[in-house]
C-alpha cells in the first residue's frame, strides 16, 4: 500500500542513515562531557578568564581582538577564542557553568564534524565508528573540560568545516571561496597550529583522487585567508613569535632537546592508540632530561617515519590512509618541538587535532573489514570505547577547579616540577609557610632550571628573611634568563642595602644593555655617581 499519492514523489526520510549517524556520535560527546559543566575556572583560566577584565564586559571586546592571548605576557594571538569565551562570560553574566555547556556543544559539534568528514569516504558504520572512537578518546578531556581548551575545539572545529567544503562536490564559485578562505583565517586566529589550512585542504581534495590542479586552487585559496590572519597578528602582536620555549628545552643540549621531542611524539603514539588517564603535565626532571627513556625516543622515531611515509603517498596514492597521516601530521608539526621548542613539552591537548586522523583512520578500519570479522572488530571497538569512556569519566573532576588539577598533576607525574611549585605558590598565597616550603623544595630538587621558579624561590627566601639565599636564588635566575627584570631589580636592591654599590652599578649596566627603556634604571645608575662606571 502505498503512502504517497500516485505519480508523486515519495516524500524525503525525516532522518538518513548519514544524518542518524551524526546526530548519535554528538549525543554521545554530550553525554560523556555533560558532568563537566559543573567545574568551575581552573588553572589557566584564572589568568585567560578571571583576572582578564576586558573579557567581562561588552565595553572590553574592542580590546580583546587588539591584545594577546595571554595579556600579562604578551604571548600568542588568537582572537576568536578570546571573543567566544568573553561572548560566554556576557551570556552567563561569569557564570563557568555556561562556559562550560558551550565548551560541551563545541565538542559536540566537532565530534559530529569528524563524522560527516568520514562520510565523505567511508560508509554510515566506517563513520560512526571513527566518530565514537574521537568522542570518547581519554586525550580530549582537557581540551572539552577546561574552558583554556576552547582554542583547540575552534581551531579543530575550521578545519573540519574546512575539509567539507573544499571536498563537496560543487563548482569553486565565489561563495565556496569566501567559505575556505573564512575558515582558514578562523583556524588560524583560533590557535597556531590553523597556519596548516590550505595544506589540510589541498590534500583533502587529492584524498578524493580529484586533479592536481584542483588542489592546487582551493590551497591557493585557504592560504589567502591564512595570510589575512598572520597579517592582523603582526599587526597586533608586532612579529610572529609565539610561546617562549619550556625551561627544559633552554637547559637541555642540542641532543637532549631532540631526545624529548622524540619521546613526546612516541608517548603521543601511544597515548592516541591506547586509551590512557590523561597525565596533565610531562615536564621532565633533570635527571629525565640527561637519561631519557629509549624506549619512548625509540617510538618516537617509528611514529615520525611511519606518519611521514604515509603523508608523502598521497601525491602518488591518494586514499583516506594517506589524508588521515597527513592531517595527523600537520596538525602536530608545529607543536612537535623538532624545528622550534614551544611553551610546552608535551600535552594532550596538542593531540585534538592530529587524532582526528587517528579516528579516520581507524573509521577506514572498521570498514575495511568483511565477513564474520565485522563482529570482532566490533566488539573491540566497542570495549576500547567502553574502557575510553570510563576514563573520561574519572578525569573530568580534575578539572572543577585549580587545586583539584594541581593535586591531580602531583599524583599522575611526581617527577615533575610544576605541580609541587604550583602548589608551593597558592600555599604562600594562603600562608602556608611550612607546607609552602616543603613543596618549593620538592619542585627545586627536580629541576632548577626555571627561571620564573628559581625567581619565585629567591622572593620567598627573602621574605623569610634569608638574603643570602635570595641573592643566590635571584642570581641563578638571571644567569638562566638575563631578561627577567624582576630578579634583577631585587637583586639590585639587595646589594645596595648591603653596601655593595659597585656590584649593584654592573648589574644596572648589564640590564641597560638588555633593555635601555628602563629608565628607573638610569635614574639609579646616575645617582651612584660616586661609584666608577664599569669599563
């Protein structure tokens, strides 16, 4: 019996198995994040949020797109994070709770993106398991828990909506133009890691065995939209610098320095393929740094070969496999530490994005398989989402607030410094003098090689009245990092107050030379006339 009047249509399914597909991999996003809506401001959001006042109201906005990510530093530029975050901040009146459910919809939407990306090469079960692989992976759980992950969730969010557009197959008119090139400049001005747009789409279209040429042209394209973002960050920020590099890369030799780059993309192997409690912080202690783990740097080599090998076949074997190791690819480079060393050594976070090629390719898996192997592969599948899921679970509450993140960072890698000095800082906050110093000490045996904690531990010496520790702390702290004012200007004054003008006037005359504005500076070299000036 027919349902429709003869001679017309049939009428459209209200849900097709690719919409079906869809909308099931973004409730599940939803449904593993949902209790983190009930965190609070954590780590770096007290600093990017809280104490960041022109987030807090319209009259700011103007501000925000003019300033630096991180305002007190100076440091990076990524201007649609900031204004999604201020937009929250207004809808909420500073509530975390609503910037939280919108980090959730965001995670949502990029889950629901990787999907429709597999969609385009894969079939409605290839999707659904790449989406559901990415919407649970343990990796995520910083970036979708922690409102500071809102740049990567936009910045992977472009270049998924990337990815659709210049593989539809439509003709290149000005309106998918205007589309790439938007959502290239929105990478980019959504975090770093964004300047890979037009590569990530010129390659998306040679994965659809589409002519060269016609790569060629929406690359061309993207990079226009690209290049508009780095122009307004020069504008902006003065240069392209990013973050100062890790303290452990500036104490580290050439061989050390590589040797933990290695073990980062090795650990990032691992962690992506096999589902981990996410660690929070790898900083490494000194004695990890001069005694790397072979093993890791071993893998780390493997994974850099075997993802490089892979991306280059797709010139000459444009598949899925080939696009999936390239996004993963690019993605990562410019946070992978082998040509240039960024403010971190290692996160999950940097893994957002690249693990979206993880997820193609495991999607491609999946569908790869015929016969009575559907079954196996489905129930493991189905087992690592299980195990995946119920880590995600456990590490959300890490993050509800600072404290909960810090203690979480102490347990999960006692060997790094950052979580005993994080923790040494909100106790002297607190007066906590005798817990503070325990800590501090714990964070100094690990590794002393960083500047702004060796600058921390000379304040607080002489805060306890230990000069001459504070002197020896704020000198250690110069040698590390000749630019810190801070620890010059105490010192300074410390060797004034114990009658050592000369001293005090060469270490002026040093920091003249570092930074010659410093016109307080001058005033006091002048006024201690009666001291030689240094030849």
């Amino acid at each position: 019996m027919r349902d429709h009047a003869p001679g017309t249509a049939p009428p459209a399914r209200r849900f097709d198995a690719a919409t079906t597909t869809t909308l099931l991999v973004a409730l599940v996003a939803i449904g593993a994040y949902a209790s983190s809506v009930a965190g609070g401001f954590a780590y770096d959001d007290d600093s990017l949020i809280v104490k960041n006042v022109a987030m807090h109201g319209v009259a700011g906005w103007p501000r925000l797109i003019m300033q630096a990510f991180w305002p007190a530093t100076g440091q990076l530029y990524r201007p649609l994070t900031t204004m999604s975050l201020a937009l929250d901040w207004q809808l909420g009146s500073g509530s975390p709770g609503v910037m939280h459910a919108m980090n959730v919809a965001w995670f949502a939407l990029c889950a629901a993106l990787v999907t429709r990306v597999a969609l385009r090469w894969l079939p409605p079960a290839g999707a659904l398991a790449a989406g559901l692989f990415f919407a649970v992976h343990p990796t995520h759980v910083e970036v979708a828990a922690a409102l500071t992950g809102r740049s990567e969730l936009l910045c992977a969010a472009a270049l998924l909506a990337l990815t659709l557009v210049v593989t539809r197959d439509a003709p290149l008119d000005t309106r998918r133009r205007l589309a790439i090139a938007a959502c290239s400049a929105a990478a980019f001005l959504s975090k770093e890691i964004g300047i890979g747009a037009p590569l990530i789409a010129g390659a998306a279209v040679l994965a659809l065995s589409r002519p060269a040429r016609d790569a060629g042209r929406v690359a061309l394209v993207a990079l226009a939209g690209t290049v508009g973002a780095l122009a307004l960050r020069v504008l902006v920020l003065g240069g392209v610098e990013g973050h100062h590099a890790h303290a452990a890369f500036t104490a580290a030799t050439p061989m050390q320095a590589l040797a933990l780059a290695l073990s980062g993309l090795g650990r990032g192997a691992t962690i992506l393929l096999v589902p981990h409690l996410p660690g929070l912080d790898y900083s490494p202690s000194m004695r990890q740094l001069v005694h790397p783990d072979l093993t890791l740097v071993a893998m780390g080599v493997v994974a850099l070969v075997g993802t490089t090998v892979l991306a280059l076949r797709l010139t000459r074997a444009p598949r899925l496999l080939a696009f999936a190791a390239f996004l993963a690819t690019v993605t990562y480079a410019p946070v992978a530490n082998l040509l240039t060393h960024n403010g971190g050594i290692f996160g999950e976070r940097s893994l957002f994005s690249p693990s979206v090629g993880v997820a193609l390719a495991v999607g491609l898996a999946v569908s790869s398989v015929r016969g009575a192997g559907r079954a196996v592969v489905g129930i493991a599948l189905g087992l690592w989402c299980a195990v995946a899921l119920a880590i995600v679970l456990r590490a959300i509450p890490e993050w509800h607030d600072t404290d909960t993140v810090i203690s979480a960072m102490i347990a999960r890698n006692p060997d790094s410094y950052r979580g005993w000095y994080f923790r040494a800082v909100r106790e002297i906050d607190a007066g906590e003098i005798d817990a503070a110093s325990r800590d501090l000490a714990a964070a100094m045996s690990r590794f002393d090689a960083a500047a702004d904690m060796v600058e921390g531990a000379g304040v607080f010496a002489v805060h306890l009245g230990d000069r001459s520790e504070g002197r020896r702390l704020l000198a250690h702290a110069l040698s590390l990092e000749p630019t810190r004012l801070r620890s010059r200007a105490l010192l300074i004054k410390l060797m004034l107050k114990d009658g050592e003008g000369a001293a005090a006037a060469r270490l002026i005359d040093d920091g003249l030379r570092q930074d010659a504005e410093q016109h307080e500076w001058q005033r006091l070299r002048d006024s201690l006339s009666a001291t030689p000036r240094p030849k």
